[in-house]
C-alpha cells in the first residue's frame, strides 16, 4: 500500500512511478485504483488522463474515504469498498469494461502508524486491526472465541510462523486464565514468551500480527475472489498491475497470471489441433519489478514489494 516514511511524516507512495507507467495510460481511458490508500498512485493517473478519461478508486478504510475528498477533480470517483466488491460496484456505475486496474495491496503506513488501529506492536492500543473501521469482528473479538486448533492453523497458515502451535496455546491460556488479551501490547508480551528464536532485527510478534490482520480483514480470499473480476473487466489491451508484499499474496497473483497465460490444460499426447487449444486470455508484461536501492533508502518499508504486470489479450 502507500506509504509513509517511517522517519518523516512525509507521503511516500511504493513503486509510484512503475505501477502507473505499467498501466501504459490512454488518456480517453477508464481505470481501477483498486487501493485508493491516500491517493499517490490515483493522482498520477489523474496527471496521464485527458479531459475524457475516467477513474474509479475502491478502499473499505474511512480514513482513506476522507482523504479522497482532496481530490475534486470531475473525472475522479471514489467508493468506499473493498476491491472484492468492484465488479459489482462498477455495474451499478454503468462500467462493464476499464483499460487497467491497479491493486497496491496489504497495510499502509498510515494505518500502521495510526496507534488506535491497533495493527502494530510499538504501540500499546485496542487490538483491532480491521482496514473497515466500520463493520466486522476485531482482532481482540477474534481471539476471544477462537479455539486453540484455529488459531494454530491461522498463524500459520498467514503468518508462515513455525512457532504457531506454542503462540496459539499461550494466547489461549492466558485467556483461560481470566486475562482476555484486548490490546496490542499484551498480545506482542504473551507471543515474545512462547517465541523461543526469531530473526534478527524482526520483533517476535511479527508473524503474529501479519496472521491476524490478514486474517480478520479476509486479505486473501478478497484478492483470489478480485483477480477473476479483474479478468472480466479488462477490455482488450488493458493492464493489470498488482503490487504484493509478501509471498502469500504474490503467490496468488503470480498462479493466476499463469493460468490465464498458459491455458494448455489438456492431457500430455491428448489429439488436438493447435487452432484448437485453449487460447490464453491475459500474458505477462516484462519481469516482476522491485523497488530500487534508492526507494528502498528513501523508505525501507517497500523493500518487500514485488510488482506484477499482465494484459488482456483479445480472446473472450
């Protein structure tokens, strides 16, 4: 997502530059800001558009939603929505079909450093962590009705945390023991002490507090339910781009760019003519793009990033 420096409270957006120059931009064009954040990427396609482009953002946070009211230019939209809902949202607009979308997923710094969202370990707040402050179940509601097996399986699963089974018994416990954990502190205290090694540099709770966002703000299942609708929206010749941070989602994008590239599915020696094969619907645009040296400076919380670039072919 975009991003602040951690260092200044000034805004800096990931891979900027890259991820809208790998929209190719029309200027009479419709595009998809699927993560609105606070606009850095939206305004530079505002800056690429002519007087007859088109651009639609999506994000579920409020503060997002509130930020977007800078923007008053008549060819901007904004919709308070998660990216799941964008098919839907676009036809009731009248948009059946956009010449790109761009999806900047994951947390922004914003949200990280905002201590009352309760998505980071360095504060002691409410343990909350949901991107839509206005519906869903909070991480603290989470973990008081979740059993220890579950809970196990998410951190490990989202988290990729080897010590899953140890951090999930000790949250249990300490919530069997009278002492529910409400706030993010005391979940970053009782995951230090059943985290016996961790990586240098990284705080214990990491992996924990990934598993529990992306967990309770469904990140995952939002991205493999949007990538299909992207397929369906993109007129011909129009770009999709996805910036991930981290493997879990990258892997999504990456299958699904696979997939729809190379459609071939049939049984090894299976008779068929080749004008008959499974035409692919979208191809790979160049080489997964990273953040440079110098990004990577400037703000080391993109150093993760990893952008993906595919467009629509002409086969329906």
């Amino acid at each position: 997502m975009s991003e602040l420096s951690p260092n200044t409270n000034s805004h800096i957006t990931v891979l900027l530059e890259e991820a809208v120059q790998a929209l190719a931009i029309k200027a009479d064009g419709v595009y998809v800001d699927g993560t609105f954040g606070r606009g850095g990427h939206s305004r530079k396609i505002l800056e690429q558009l002519g007087a007859n482009g088109r651009l639609i953002a999506f994000d579920r946070d409020l503060k997002a939603i509130e930020s977007s009211k800078e923007i008053t230019d008549p060819r901007f939209s904004m919709v308070h929505s998660h990216f799941a809902g964008m098919q839907a949202e676009l036809s009731e607009m009248g948009v059946s079909k956009v010449d790109g979308i761009l999806l900047d997923l994951g947390i922004s710094s914003p949200q990280i450093d905002d201590a009352s969202r309760g998505f980071s370990f360095r504060y002691d707040a409410p343990l909350d962590m949901r991107m839509d402050q206005s519906s869903g179940q909070t991480a603290a509601d989470f973990l008081a009705n979740v059993t220890e097996q579950y809970l196990g399986e998410v951190i490990k699963n989202y988290g990729e945390e080897r010590f899953a089974k140890q951090i999930a018994r000790a949250i249990i416990t300490e919530r069997n023991d009278g002492r529910a954990i409400t706030t993010t502190g005391q979940l970053a205290k009782v995951v230090a002490g059943a985290v016996t090694r961790f990586e240098p540099g990284q705080n214990p709770a990491t992996r924990t507090f990934q598993a529990l966002r992306i967990y309770v703000n469904q990140e995952l299942e939002e991205l493999s339910l949007t990538m299909p609708q992207c397929l369906a929206l993109l007129a011909p010749q129009g770009r999709l781009a996805v910036i991930s941070f981290h493997s879990l989602e990258d892997r999504i994008v990456k299958q699904f760019i696979r997939d729809q590239a190379n459609r071939d599915d049939l049984p090894a020696n299976f008779p068929v003519r080749a004008a008959d094969l499974p035409q692919p619907k979208l191809k790979g645009v160049g080489k997964t793009i990273k953040p440079s040296a110098k990004e990577v400076k400037a703000n080391p919380r993109s150093r993760s990033a990893v952008l993906r670039v595919a467009e629509r072919t002409d086969v329906a």
